[in-house]
C-alpha cells in the first residue's frame, strides 16, 4: 500500500491538512503502508513551474494531480484525503477493531 502526499507527509493536526489526514486515518486503521512524497506543492508560486513533472505519476494514477492518493495492493487508488480517511475507517487492518 502506498499514500502519496506533499512533502509534508504526516505533519500537522489532519483537521487542517490533508496529507495528514489521510496518514493519520491510516494509522488509526492499523495499517502499515509506504509514503511516496510528491513536490510541487500548490500554495509555493516557484514550484507551479515544475509541478506537473513532479507529479506525473500521481496523475497518471488518478487523473489528478492533486494529494494524498492511496494505491491499495490489489492496484486501486483511492483519492482525497476524505476518501482516503472514510475508507480506512470502512476497512480496518486484521485485528484493527472497527470503530
């Protein structure tokens, strides 16, 4: 399982940012799962120029460019930290409690 998020990666209360969102729902699930970081972060104008190189991958994935995306290991990519966060909930780990 890969979480790709911007290179702030877990940082950060998740109600406000949502790579930390995402990784933190995952935690919380119980899972264990790899982070691929992505540059070109949005709000920082000298890196609009090299954001699409940078986030080729993420978009050939998922049609967007846009983080956190989830790759499950049978290939399906979950996006949005919303997304990411309810299915987690949905699909805890093995022996993770549902909550």
């Amino acid at each position: 399982m890969i979480l790709y998020t911007c290179e702030q990666k877990k940082a950060g209360p998740a109600l406000l940012h949502p790579c930390a969102k995402a990784a933190k729902a995952l935690d919380a699930a119980g899972y264990d799962y790899e982070i691929k970081t992505v540059k070109g972060y949005r709000m920082l104008a000298w890196t609009w120029g090299s954001r699409g190189a940078d986030r080729a991958e993420v978009k050939k994935l998922s049609g967007t460019n846009e983080v956190p995306v989830l790759v499950l290991d049978g290939g399906e990519v979950v996006s949005g930290s919303g997304t990411i966060a309810r299915w987690a909930g949905e699909h805890p780990a093995a022996g993770v409690a549902s909550q």
